[in-house]
C-alpha cells in the first residue's frame, strides 16, 4: 500500500530510496525459499491493493528482499502493441531468473530498457 500511494505522489527514486536497502553483491541462491514466500506474500496482497500494477509489485518485492539482505533487479521494457500503443512493464530477477510478473515467453515480446539493481553494500577489505 506504502509502494502504491508513493507512487501517486512522488518519484520512483523517492520510493527506493526510502525503502530499498543496500545489500552484499552476493544473490545467496540458498534462500531461495525465503525468496518465494516473499514473491507469493507480495503477488497475494497485490490483489488487495487498487492499481497494484507490475512497478508496484517489483517495488515492494525488491524493499522486502532487501531488508532481508537479498540482492534483486527490477527491469523494464517496453512493447510496441497496435499503431499508437505502447505498453510498459517491469519484472523482478533474482538470481538470474524471473521471478515476479512474467516469465520468458511472456517478456520475449518487451524490449529491455532498464535494469534498477538493489544498490550494493560497501565491501569491507580485508
């Protein structure tokens, strides 16, 4: 609901900053788990959110992940549909892999315009 409203009345990067934290550069594929009852917590309450749309989603997703110390990337593209339409839609990767709002023959048709990665932890020398 914060991510929906957010999105009515600032910017994304407002949001992000606000919400999504730094986190090591490392995927961490053993939590796996926790990275799918997070999506499936997000894809449940989505439907109880007016205009909860795929930014939305990607968006609380990648705070929680986040919070979490799980590193993720929204991307974006774009399909050109009829003469004058055009669609936007994002989607989560985790891990290399999609994991929120589409899957690779559903994405096949967007063109990949941007990748927002979880802003990386400073690495500490050793």
């Amino acid at each position: 609901m914060i991510v929906r409203i957010g999105l009515w009345v600032t910017t994304y990067q407002r949001i992000h900053g606000w919400l999504v934290r730094p986190c090591p550069h490392d995927p961490q594929p053993e939590r796996e788990h926790t990275v799918a009852r997070i999506v499936h917590a997000v894809e449940r309450m989505a439907r109880l959110i007016p205009d909860a749309t795929c930014l939305t989603q990607t968006i609380s997703a990648q705070a929680v992940l986040s919070w979490k110390g799980i590193p993720s990337t929204i991307s974006m593209g774009l399909r050109k549909g009829s003469e004058d339409d055009l669609r936007a839609h994002a989607w989560l990767v985790w891990n290399g892999r999609i994991v929120l709002e589409g899957d690779e023959g559903t994405l096949s048709a967007f063109t990949k315009m941007l990748d927002l990665p979880t802003p990386l932890s400073p690495t500490i020398p050793k």
